[in-house]
C-alpha cells in the first residue's frame, strides 16, 4: 500500500504545479546564450565574401609580379589570359613571343577565382575597358608592355588593381578606381 500513496502525492504535485519543464529562468539563459554565439558568428560569416575578394587579388596582384620578374630573369614571354566570363586566368609562354604554349608548371598554372569574386573589367591603355570574353597582357622579357588595371567585384564591394610593368609592381585599392 505504501507504493501508491507515493504514486499518488507525486501526482498531485504535478497537478498541482503544471507540467515539467523548463522553468522562465532556464528559458531565458537558453535564449541568451544563443543570442551571444550569433553575434558572435554571424559578423564572420558575413564578411567571407570580402575575405575572398581581398585573397583573389592579392594572388593575382602575386601571379603577375611573379611573372613580370621570371620573364625578365628566364628571358621568356609570359602571357597572361584573363577570362572574365569563366571567372578564370591562365598562363602561356614563349620563347620568342609568337608561339604559346599553356604553362602547367606550379606556380604559373594560373588561378580560379573563388565564388562569389569576379573581374568586373580589365583596362589596358591599347584597347580601353574590355569586360567581357578574353584579355591578354603580355609579359616582356625587356619589360615593353604596358600598365593594366584589374577590377575585382565581390557582392557589392570593388577592389581595384594597378599594375606597373616598368617598375614589376602591383597595387590594390578599395573601390571602384
């Protein structure tokens, strides 16, 4: 007899307070907690996209510094062909300027740029702005060719690349110049 007695004061506990639970406090500490890891997070999270836009130029600003100076160190032609349809750029030689050949050595395997990053347009002084199909610049073992800009776009931000072929230096700026 003594089992239902107990059976029974239990029931009539939670009768008596409602159903178990989570008590308000619990609730809220939950709520809280979430609260600060998403704003935590969710900053990181959205600023990805920038991350990939500033790591896409700096390989590319890389990519032809490297190839400005192996060209004149190796004597080669070097010829990089941006194509801003497929979001991608590769790398060709020659040894005498007039017949390339696509590069499959490491470093001058070209790049693809990441998702979400693209080349709004590339300018060249000879052709003015060219935004869509292929561009190719030129890479001269005597350093002729000629200063290039590159305009990256990621979401709604724009990273601008100014190349120097007669000093081998690139830079980048934020924005749209």
């Amino acid at each position: 007899m003594r089992p239902e007695i107990l059976k029974s004061n239990r029931l009539n506990k939670i009768a008596r307070t409602g159903s178990p639970g989570f008590t308000l406090l619990e609730l809220i500490v939950v709520i809280a907690v979430i609260g600060t890891i998403l704003a935590i997070v969710f900053p990181r999270i959205s600023n990805v996209g920038e991350r990939r836009l500033h790591s896409d130029s700096a390989r590319v600003s890389s990519l032809l510094v490297y190839l400005s100076e192996a060209a004149t160190t190796k004597k080669v032609y070097y010829r990089a062909r941006f194509d801003l349809d497929k979001e991608l750029i590769r790398i060709e030689s020659s040894k005498d300027g007039e017949e390339y050949a696509e590069e499959t050595e490491g470093a001058f395997k070209g790049i693809t740029l990441s998702d979400g990053v693209s080349i709004e347009d590339v300018v060249l002084s000879g052709l003015g702005r060219v935004n869509t199909g292929e561009v190719a610049v030129v890479m001269q073992p005597f350093g002729n060719a000629e200063p290039f800009v590159i305009h990256f776009k990621g979401g709604d931000d724009f990273l601008t690349l100014s190349f120097n072929p007669y000093t081998g230096r690139s830079s980048i700026e934020e924005g749209y110049v």
